[in-house]
C-alpha cells in the first residue's frame, strides 16, 4: 500500500465520522446539509478539481434519485390508494386475526422474503410500509407488546428484503458476482436461499426480539397516516370507502402486483435466452419503476374508478401523498451523493490494495473485500465489482474453489454494516423516523448479522460436495 492509499482510507473512516458528529452534536445539521458538506470536505481533502467534485456529487444525487426516488415516490402514491381503498386495513386485520402476536415478526418475515424474491432492498421496503405502520398501528393501540411496534414487525421485513438482495439472483449484485466469476446461476441461487434463511430467522425475528424492547421509535404521524387508516376514527369522516372493503384476492392482488411483475422478470432472466421477445417484454415491465407505475394505475383502476369513487379525492390524496417523503428524498439523495465522491475519489482501489496483503481462504477473502468496499464506498454494488473483479483470475484458474459458493460470499460481504453513506440507510431512518443510534441499532446491526450469519454458511456448505 502507498502513502496515499492510507490518506485515502483514513480520509473515508475521518469523513464518515465528521457526518456523523454534523448530524448528532449541538449543531444538529440536516442531514441533506450534513451529507453535501462532508462530501465536499472529502472531495477536497482526496485532492478532487472543483469542477469534478461538483459533477460528482450532482451525478451521485441523480444517479440515487432515478434510481430510488421515483420508485419511492410511486410507492407512496401506492400506498396512499390502498390505505384510503381499505385494502392494507382489510390485508393487517387478517394477519392479526390468523397469528398470534409473538409470530407477527415470523409472518412479516415469510411476507418480506417472498416479495423480496424479485424486489430491490429500497423498492420492496417501499411496498410493505403501508403494511407494516397498519399492523404496528393496531399492536400500538393494543398495547401487546413492550417498546416499538414499528420495530417489532419492521426489523424481520428488514432482515428478510436484506438478505434477498445481497444473496439470490436476480438481483443485480449477485449477477455480477456470478457474471464475472463465471459461477453457475441456478447453484447460486440455491445456495442463496439456504444461506438466507437462517441470516433471516436470526437477523429478524430474534434480534428483533432483543431490539425492540429498547427502543421507543414511532414514525412521523403523517407516513402514519398516509400508509395507514385508523378505522375508529376514518368513521367519523368522509374518508372511509364508500362501498365495502375489496375481497381478500383482489386486495393481495393490488398490493402485490409490482411485486409479481418483477417476479415474471425474474422468472424469465432465468429462462429466456437474451434478445427474446419474452425477456424483452419482462424486461420492460419488471423495470422497478414501470412495475410500480402499472402497480398504481391498477390500484386507482381497481379502487377507486370501477368502484365509482371520487377522483379529485383521488388526484387531491395523490399529490398529498408525496409531500411527508419530500424530505426522505432529499436525504436518500444526499447520501447518493456521498457514496458518488468516495468512489471517484479511488477509495476502492485503497481497500483492494490493502487486501492484497493478506493470505485467506477465498471465501473469506472475497467476504471481506466486498465488505471493506460497501462500508467506505456506501455502494454494495462497488464491493461486489471490485471483489469480483480481483478474484476472477483466481476463480478462473482453481479448479478445487466452488465458484458459486465464492459469488455467495461476495454478496453477503456487500451487506455489512450499511451505514451514513448508504441510501438504504437513509430511506429506513427517515421512513420510521428513527434517531442515527436507533438506525444504527435496527439496520446497521441487522445487515451485519446477516452478513455474517451468511459466511458462516457459505464455509458450512463448503465442507460438502459442490451442487454442479
């Protein structure tokens, strides 16, 4: 390592902790405030021009808002229609009627794990919110549990979406792992949801378990609103339906079609041959974003039009329901921004030249790689490239190594720890209006369980023969 490898990391360490004091000390910096500064400080300080600073954290905010922004903001559109349709009322009484309390977090997590099958961690975090605030909602009223609702039915979907995206195809950080090192796709998967389940189980259920007793986090009263309906008091106004709430089909149907367009793309990667006009379809309308259009579309169509409901209510509650995530937007962008200048600051390079110093299993290696970047980065996909990227030779000329077991290990390094420099982070923080500690505690410490808890199994199923 040179000299400015070591400038460089203790540069991503040094500016992580500076955002951090902006945010929590007397200042109290907002943190869209607290994440432009600390890039430029960074930027700065790595010797970036100005002209590129600026353009890098411009291009990593857009980059971070097409990506994420407009999913979210279609989300909340969503979630608004099938609050006010009495479908995520009709979807949470059911699930509290059929489980008991104490398998609430079980039945959230099998939720969160089927539909985190084809979703992104942001997108399918967006989908359920409306689900998990009407079941905390009726837990809080109910006063069934000690400590945060919220956190009682949210870590498990957290662990659940977590686990999904850094370890089973298709998500796009697996595919790479598996594009570069020339892994088997069919192996990787199954290894990635044998790993999955018991990183879901502890990081979830268990862990919240231990959590939510300590924390008192309740998201701001308007998410509340807009994601959930208060039956006793929609009563009383003209909020409530006019007809009665849609059957239970039609209502999973609403609430979970983004989620089976995405599946059917998923479905169809694995199936078609590329240039097909099948996979070209599915690629087009699994599109996350055009998923979540066609979701929202067919929620109004469902809900509202064909049930002869008021649409400038409809149009009035639209626009209303992106005004409380404006600031989640803002901050998730802020973040992109972040995570943009660390990478074209050449932080990675640092973190892949550090590793090289080091004799470990692949396996272990490639984890800790893939780690070491997504933490100084706050980009999974950076450590699963540069991971990839450097043990692609070796996976190529080893024949003993299990090429997909190595892909797995990769993903699951990805997950540590996602913290400030993470937009992840940020859409959890804001979306349950939780203090930096109590992010911190909730999906900081859940992606590092998972994480782990995802090598330990890559080693354990190494010890038997390969699947291919």
């Amino acid at each position: 390592m040179s000299s400015s490898d070591y400038m460089l990391l203790a540069t991503a360490i040094g500016g992580v902790a500076f955002l951090v004091l902006l945010i929590v000390s007397k200042v109290r910096f907002h943190p869209l405030l607290a994440l432009i500064i600390t890039s430029i400080a960074v930027g700065l300080i790595t010797g970036m021009p100005g002209d590129k600073l600026i353009k890098s954290i411009e291009a990593g905010a857009g980059h971070t808002l097409g990506a994420v922004g407009l999913v979210v903001a279609l989300g909340a559109m969503l979630g608004k229609i099938l609050a006010e349709g009495g479908v995520t009322e009709g979807i949470s009484n059911l699930i509290i009627a059929k489980t008991p309390t104490r398998m609430l977090p079980w039945a959230m997590a099998g939720a969160a794990f089927i539909i985190g099958i084809p979703m992104f961690f942001e997108v399918g975090l967006v989908v359920l919110l409306p689900l998990i605030f009407s079941v905390a909602r009726k837990l809080e009223a109910q006063k069934a549990i000690n400590g945060s609702a919220y956190v009682y039915v949210g870590v498990p979907v957290i662990a659940a979406l977590a686990s999904m995206h850094g370890m089973v195809p298709p998500h796009p950080g697996p595919l790479t792992a598996i594009a570069s090192l020339n892994a088997n796709i069919g192996a990787t998967m199954l290894y990635g949801f044998v790993a999955a389940i018991p990183a879901i189980i502890i990081g979830g259920p268990l862990y919240g378990a231990i959590v939510t007793p300590r924390l008192k986090v309740k998201p701001d009263q308007a998410l509340i609103d807009q994601f959930s309906v208060d039956s006793a008091s929609a009563a009383a106004t003209d909020t409530t339906p006019a007809q009665t709430p849609p059957g239970l089909g039609i209502s999973l149907l609403t609430a979970l079609l983004p989620a089976v367009l995405m599946l059917f793309h998923a479905i169809a990667e694995l199936v078609f041959a590329k240039g097909s006009t099948i996979l070209n379809i599915t690629d087009f309308l699994g599109d996350p974003a055009i998923a979540m259009l066609i979701g929202v579309l067919f929620a109004a169509c469902v809900l509202i039009y064909a049930r002869g409901g008021d649409t400038e209510k409809l149009r009035n509650s639209m626009s209303a329901s992106v005004k409380p995530i404006a600031n989640v937007l803002l901050i998730i962008a802020g973040g992109g921004a972040f995570q943009h200048v660390l990478t074209d600051a050449k932080v990675g390079d640092a973190i892949m030249h550090m590793s090289q110093q080091f004799s470990l299993s692949p396996l272990i290696l490639g984890w800790s790689i893939a780690m070491l970047l997504s933490v100084s980065t706050g980009s999974a996909t950076v450590g699963i490239v540069g991971a990839s990227g450097l043990l692609a030779p070796l996976a190529g000329t080893d024949t003993a190594l299990n090429a997909s077991l190595l892909a797995l290990s990769i993903g699951c390094g990805s997950l540590f720890f996602n913290y400030a420099n993470h937009a992840g982070f940020w859409l959890v923080k804001e979306s349950f209006g939780m203090s930096m500690g109590e992010a911190t505690a909730t999906i900081s410490v859940i992606q590092s369980i998972v994480s782990v808890v995802g090598l330990v199994m890559v080693l354990l199923m190494n010890l038997a023969p390969p699947l291919v």
